[in-house]
C-alpha cells in the first residue's frame, strides 16, 4: 500500500504538466473549434475546410506529406537493412551519427537548407564554378519536401532499423537454407515481417509534415500555403481562434487516424524507437 501511495506521489508532477499542458489545451481547441463568437454551438468553423481556399491548402499538405513520406520510406529502408547488418561497434556509431542533426534546433536545420537552396546559395555556387547551369529551386514545393525529408528522416530510420533488428537470424537463415535467394528473403520473410516498423515510421513522418508549418514557411517563403500555415495565420495574425481551432480540429481527425492505424499493425510496439 505504501509503495502504491509513493508511486501516486511521484506520478503527480507528469500529471499536473499532462493536465495543464495537454488536456487544458485540447479542452479550449474544442471549446473554439465549436462554437461561434456568440458562445453557441456550430460545426462552421470545423466545416469552412470544405471552403475552396483552406481544401487546397489541405490538399497541397497531404500531397506534400505523402511524397516525404515515401520518400523517406525509399530512403530509409535499404540504410535500416544496412545497419542491421553491421557488427555490434559500427552499428552503433553509425545509428548515432544520423540521430545527431535531430540534437540541432530545428529552425537551425531549416535555415541550413535555406543556404543550400537559396538562389545564390551553396549549391548554386558550386554549379557557377563548374559552369553548370543553376537550379531554381527554393519557394517551389520541392524545397519544402527537401526539408520536409531531411528534418523527418532519422523518425523513418529509427523504427524501421528497431523492427528490422528484432527479426529472428534463425528465420533468415532458415529461409536460405530453403532455397530463397536475397532478393525472395526481403519480399517474403523481412518486409512482411518489419511492417510494424514500417507503419510506425510512416506514422512519425506523415503526421508532423502534414502539421507542419515552419518548414513551408522558410523553404516556401511564404508562396506556398499548407494546412499548418492556414491555422498558424488565423491564430498569430487575424487573431482567429474560433477559425483556428476548427481547422485544427480536422487535422486532429487525421493524427487519430494514424494512431488507430498504428495501434492496429503494431499492437506489441513492436515498431518504437529505440
């Protein structure tokens, strides 16, 4: 009983910060989102997605979020194959290494990109010097994608490694001895069995690139207006709460469809970082 009540007691910090911190918070996004300046309950504000401007904006984040997200599935799945057939040391070291840009800020990282890609940036410079011609890529949605996937990258890598890193060696080997060559291991043994991995990080990418709104706001420089840029705008600039919190809402729809999703294929958690 005692050990009970001490545990209770430790607890109540994380309690107060969820309470103040998550619930308050998703109390008032509601309370905005469903009701009117007049303090009466509507769906108006949760229903203006359907308005011509903020369903492009919807529209131009999905598209956006899920070529990152494939993107980064591309990217990622041979680098976790990689890791996981390295020896314990390099194994390591080598996951730590693409673990260490997330330890930078992330308007740091994005600002880093911004050089890269701006007109007279990095790239650029070295395209002049070899008398290339220059790429105009910066306020496209490229650019945004570029960021999208090297800020979101490591989340793909990360789940995908630990699943990929948990399959039996005795069922690869086994599936050798049989006869399947590598290229019949990865489609029918790893693959099938990596996917709580899989949806786990595509879970971790899809949702913040479909959120976010930094990342189109210095690589779009303003030009390219998401879901994230929308509901940011009406909260800092037209002091929109009721608006806000009813696009807000809708992506909420989205972020608990990923859950479900998630919950469903990876129910042991067999997909989580390390």
């Amino acid at each position: 009983m005692k050990s009970n009540k001490f545990i209770k007691l430790l607890s109540a910090p994380y309690i107060v910060w969820a309470v103040g911190f998550i619930i308050i918070p998703l109390i008032m996004v509601f309370y905005y989102g469903l009701s009117n300046r007049d303090k009466q309950f509507t769906f108006e504000y949760v229903l203006s997605i359907a308005k011509p401007e903020h369903f492009k904006s919807l529209y131009l984040a999905l598209l956006l979020a899920l070529v990152s997200t494939i993107v980064c599935i591309l990217l990622a799945y041979p680098l976790a194959l990689i890791l996981s057939g390295l020896k314990s040391k390099n194994e390591h070291l080598v996951v730590f290494i693409f673990i260490l840009p997330m330890w930078m800020n992330f308007l740091l990282r994005t600002y880093a990109w911004m050089t890269l890609l701006e007109n007279n940036g990095v790239i650029n410079s070295i395209l002049n010097f070899l008398h290339l011609p220059n790429i105009q890529i910066i306020n496209t949605p490229a650019a945004i994608v570029f960021g999208m996937v090297y800020n979101f990258l490591p989340f793909m890598i990360l789940p995908l490694y630990n699943s990929i890193n948990k399959i039996d060696k005795n069922v690869l080997n086994a599936a050798r001895d049989l006869g399947a060559n590598y290229f019949q291991t990865l489609f029918r043994v790893i693959i099938p069995l990596s996917v709580p991995g899989i949806i786990s990080g595509i879970t971790m990418v899809f949702v913040p690139s479909l959120t976010t709104f930094v990342v189109s706001e210095m690589l779009g420089g303003g030009k390219i207006l998401l879901i994230g840029n929308v509901i940011e705008q009406e909260f800092t600039q037209n002091s929109n709460w009721y608006q806000g919190s009813g696009l807000s809402i809708v992506l909420m729809l989205f972020i608990i469809i990923s859950m479900v999703i998630t919950n469903i294929y990876d129910k042991d958690g067999e997909g989580n970082t390390l």
